[in-house]
C-alpha cells in the first residue's frame, strides 16, 4: 500500500527528472496495488503535471482506476484520460503536451 510519503517521494522524483518544468506522466496500470486514503488524495497533486494518461489493459484495472479517481476527482487540474493501448495513451499524452522545446 502506497503511503502519503511515498507519494510524496514519487514527486521529488518528477520534479527532479522534469527539471522543474510541466510535464505529462503514462502510468502503466499492469500490476496490482493499492493506496491508503491520505495517499489517494494527493496522488494526482504534483503542481508540475499538465497531463496524465493511464494505461490499463484490463477491466479490474481501469475499475481500480476509475474508483481512485472518484475519490481524487478535486485534485485533478489537467486532462486525464484512460486507456486499452499504450501506443493511444502515448499518442494522446504527446498531443496534450505539444510540440517538445527546440
């Protein structure tokens, strides 16, 4: 079960690979795995985050989805989608992220 500081680590860690600046996040929902309630309403806070497409290939794993996010519905700020094909939810997580930087 993911902790609130272990949430919190995950973001250190996605502010020091983005370097500080916005980024979208695939989070590959292959493995089962759990979060405890202070957890699930921060998981989806990151300030940096503009974007997050979820990839899961199973029904139990889009309903443990949809079930976090009905709890976590007023920290999202930015599009969310889930998906069947991680080739789709890349695809989309490029078009919502833009052009990269020159």
């Amino acid at each position: 079960e993911f902790s609130p500081e272990q949430v919190a680590e995950m973001h250190l860690a996605h502010s020091a690979l983005s370097g500080g600046r916005p980024f979208g996040l695939l989070v590959a929902k292959i493995h089962s795995y759990t979060y405890s309630f202070a957890a699930q309403r921060q998981i989806f806070a990151h300030q940096n985050l503009v974007a997050l497409a979820y990839y899961a290939p199973d029904p139990p794993q889009r309903f443990a989805i949809r079930s976090l996010l009905q709890v976590s519905k007023a920290s999202v700020r930015y599009p969310l989608e889930v998906f069947t094909s991680r080739d789709e939810a890349l695809a989309w997580l490029r078009a919502q992220l833009g052009p990269e930087p020159s």
